[in-house]
C-alpha cells in the first residue's frame, strides 16, 4: 500500500514532461467548440427568424386563401338566392358580381351554382313587359361559364345585358357565344361591355362584326374603358346611326383628323345622347363637333367634360347652341343639345322653351348694356320687311315674357316686358306704323316676310285692323277703320296673322299670337 504525502501524488516523468501541451490543447479544442457553439447558435437564431417570416408569410397565405373562399360562399349564397327569387318570379335588375370590387377568380366549385342560375334564369324569366337588365361584374368567367350564360338568356326577354371588368379566359369564345345570344334575342336593345380591352386584333374584328350585325336592333351601347384602339375600330367600322344612346368613356380618343364623331353628329341620326366624357379630345375636334350641331335636332347630351378642350373649342361649342351675333345667327343655333362639362350646361336646359328663353335673354342683355335693342333691329330688318315685323316682334315680347313668367314662376333676367316695349315704342317704326296703308295685298306682305329670307308659313291668310280690332280681312279688301286718331280717317292696316315666322322667332301659336319656341 503506497502512501501519500498531504494528498499530493508526485507526477511521472512523461506526464510531467507533456502537461503544459496537453493544457494548450484542451484550451485550443475548448475555443473551437466555443466557436462552433456561437456559430450553431447564430444559425438557430437566423432559422428562427426565417421560421417567423414563413409563418407570417404561411399566415397570409392562408388569409387570402380564406378571403378566397370567403367570396366564393358569397357567391355561392348570391347565387343561391337569385336562382331561388327566380323560382319566385323574376326580378327588373339581376347584378352579380362581387361588392367590394375584387376580382372573383374562376373555381370549378362555382360551376354547379352557374347551373343553378342558369336554369332559374332560362324557366323563369317573365316573357311579359318591357324586360329584365341582368349584369355581371368583376368576375373571372371561363369559357364553359360565359357559353351557359350566353344560353340560358338566349331568345328571352332581356332588355339589358352588361359585363363590366370581367375577365375571360378566352376572348374569342366569350364573344362568340356573345354573339350568338344576340342573334336569337331581339328584345335585347341594350348592351354594355366595359373595361374589358380586346387585345386581339382578329377578336376586335368579330366583336365589330357583332356590334354591325345588331346595328338596327339595339338602341344602347356602353363601350367605356376599353382603349382608343377599340373605340376607334368601333367608330370607323361600324354603322351607328340607329342607337338612341352612345357612350365612349374613358377611351382616350384622339380623332387625329378623322371626322367619323362630327359626321355622325351631322347626319341627325336618332342619337338622343352621346358620352365622350374622359378622352384626349382637343379644340379641333371641339370645333368640328360644334359645327355639326348646327346640323342637328335629335342630340339631347353631349359629355365633354375632362378632354383636352379649351378657350378655341369652348368658344366654338358655345357659338354653336348660343350665337348671339344677331338674332337669325340664335335663331339658328342649336336648341336641343345641352353639351355638359364645360361650364355652360345650363344652356338647352328647358327643352321647348329653350328659344324662347335664349332670344328673351339677349334682348335683355341689349337692354342692360345701355346701347338697346333698336340698333341691332335696324341693321337686320330693312324697308317694309321691319314694318311687317314690327307688330308681331313687339307683341312677342310681352307674350313670352308673360308665357316664362307663368311656365316657371320668375321674371327672366329681372326685366320687366314693360321695359323693353317702352324702347321700341319710343324709337323703333311708330311713324311708319302709324303711317302705314294697306298698299299690298296679304300674299304680297308675306312675300315681304320671304323676300327679308324669314319664313311665313299661312294656312287660310286673313287680315286684321290693328286700330278697331276688326278680322276676316283678306285679300287687301277695303276697310274703313272706325277708331279715329289715325292721320287719316281711312288709314288701315292688314297683316297675316295665322303662320309661322320660324327663322326669326320660331313657332308662332295661331290660337294665342305667340312665339314660344
């Protein structure tokens, strides 16, 4: 048994010899599985981290993907209930699509639904009254969906059919089965297709050849935000002079020259209103527009607000429904179309009276400026011609006062009539008026009317004295006048008083003596 000193054993010579290498290699391997450690600890830290962003980024996925299916139950619901209201009897207006403007993807759960629609659409759809408007909206439609669709309202009575950002999986096909419903439904009279661009040439073609097959049957075609080069393909291809009601929204169009607008304009095809809100028209094209509105009697609206028209254009447009160079310059402007976006719309606002109120205001305005009326009345009437026209100009000054009092509860412009009669009474033809004998017959007074380049336009041509009141005079017969004050006792004065000065004052109202229109 070998002792110890104080529990210290003395080393062995080889051990002795190696300690301090053992030591610094122990302390070298400790530094390595230090750093190791550090290195396995910073990619943990890297995997961790890489680990939370593909959690969120899993998390999002599977929000969407619940967002997703979220809108596809919606769908489905709304599908549901519409086919189940159509068993029920059809509504007016049918919309579907999604609310909140997100693209509903196409999913072949969603086709048994199409089914269902589709087959409450096509047995339930009322073959009585004026039609049902069925739109579809922000949808992604494939082809076998858009050909179900297409065949069930085929030969219905669908007044309106609408697709707006609708995305299909195959143009051609939509188009044509498109195509193919209209053929065999002419109740359709309306058709909107917007915001859904042709790429294809050859598809734009057949869309245009649609459009052309249906010209004499639809009245309504909404084609906004599809392109210049669509819209233009449209207007250069195809024949628009049936529709009732055009709208190019949103295309930035660009005539560059090409009058296919102006000319459908001038042509007074039954076109009632035309939207061109939204486009990259210029003062050009805003001077040929307006000098086809002197040609046009139909156009009710004209959009033109947000193009690239400005003081040349507007000036024109505004000459053409209001010239107020003289009176046969507003007599010939238009009076039907209210052109909206630049800043007059408040012109051709009152259908029928519109002329009445436009030749009222600027006789008010003559008045107003101090220079009057009188002036402007020498220089466009002359001779006789203004002493014929003298008795029916200053009667219609009252009557239509009055008759725009009554229509609409206001005196016009704050004038009254009294003001503007008391001018012509005091410097406009009452010599002549008093003077004036019956030198011609009536037909030849109406000829005095025409030769001035007016028109008076008689059925049976009487006479009446402007002094005793007295009527049936025709012919240019003889009449004493009963009332003295005249310079001489038998004075007389006949004129036609059954016609219509239509270039001067519009119609005349044989039964009221009035000019309204």
């Amino acid at each position: 048994m070998r002792s110890h000193n104080d529990g210290n054993e003395r080393p062995r010579g080889n051990e002795a010899a190696h300690g301090p290498v053992a030591e610094a290699d122990v302390t070298s391997r400790l530094s390595d599985l230090e750093s190791m450690l550090w290195q396995a600890l910073g990619r943990i830290g890297a995997l961790e981290k890489k680990n939370k962003t593909m959690e969120r980024e899993s998390s999002a996925l599977r929000e969407d993907v619940d967002k997703v299916k979220d809108e596809n139950r919606a769908l489905k619901w709304t599908l549901r209930k519409l086919a189940g209201r159509l068993v029920h009897g059809v509504r007016n207006r049918v919309h579907i699509g999604s609310d909140d403007g997100q693209m509903i993807q196409d999913d072949v759960a969603l086709f048994p639904h199409w089914r269902t629609l589709c087959e409450g659409l096509y047995d339930n759809i009322n073959p009585h009254g004026t039609g049902m408007d069925i739109s579809f909206e922000t949808i992604q439609l494939n082809e076998d969906a858009m050909g179900k669709i297409c065949s069930c309202l085929r030969g219905k009575n669908v007044r309106e059919v609408a697709f707006t950002d609708i995305e299909f999986t195959n143009m051609r096909a939509a188009i044509q089965s498109l195509r193919t419903m209209l053929k065999y439904s002419p109740q359709v009279k309306s058709l909107v297709w917007s915001g859904i661009p042709i790429e294809s040439v050859d598809d734009m073609a057949l869309f245009a050849q649609m459009i052309s097959e249906r010209h004499s049957v639809l009245r309504k075609l909404d084609f906004c935000w599809n392109g210049e080069g669509n819209a233009q393909a449209l207007l250069a291809g195809v024949d628009l002079s049936k529709y009732k009601r055009l709208y190019f929204k949103g295309n930035n169009l660009q005539t560059n020259g090409r009058a296919d607008i102006p000319n459908l304009i001038a042509s007074n095809a039954p076109l009632e209103s035309l939207d061109l809100d939204s486009n990259n028209l210029n003062d050009d094209d805003a001077v040929q527009i307006a000098e086809s509105l002197s040609q046009n009697s139909n156009l009710k609206e004209l959009y033109l607000d947000r193009n690239n028209i400005h003081r040349r254009g507007k000036s024109a447009l505004l000459r053409a429904i209001r010239d107020t160079s003289s009176m046969n310059a507003l007599s010939d402007s238009n009076h039907t179309c209210q052109v909206v976006g630049l800043n007059f719309e408040v012109i051709n606002t009152y259908g029928q009276w519109n002329r009445a109120f436009k030749i009222h205001d600027l006789m008010v305005e003559r008045y107003r400026s101090g220079e009057g009326n009188v002036p402007y009345f020498n220089r466009e009437m002359d001779g006789n011609g203004s002493v014929v026209l003298a008795p029916f100009i200053m009667e219609s000054v009252h009557s239509r006062h009055t008759a725009i009092k009554e229509k609409y509860g206001y005196k016009v412009r704050g004038v009254s009539a009294l003001g503007l009669l008391y001018e012509l009474v005091r410097d406009w033809r009452m010599p002549e008026l008093f003077s004036f004998k019956v030198g011609k017959t009536t037909p030849e007074a109406q000829g005095e009317v025409i030769r001035l380049g007016w028109s008076l336009t008689v059925g049976e041509v009487q006479g009446q004295c402007w002094s005793c009141d007295e009527k049936g005079l025709g012919g240019g017969a003889e009449h004493h006048c009963a009332r003295a004050g005249y310079k001489s006792h038998q004075a007389r004065w006949m004129v036609p008083r059954v016609g219509c000065l239509t270039k001067y004052f519009g119609k005349f109202n044989c039964a009221q003596q009035l000019w309204l229109w």
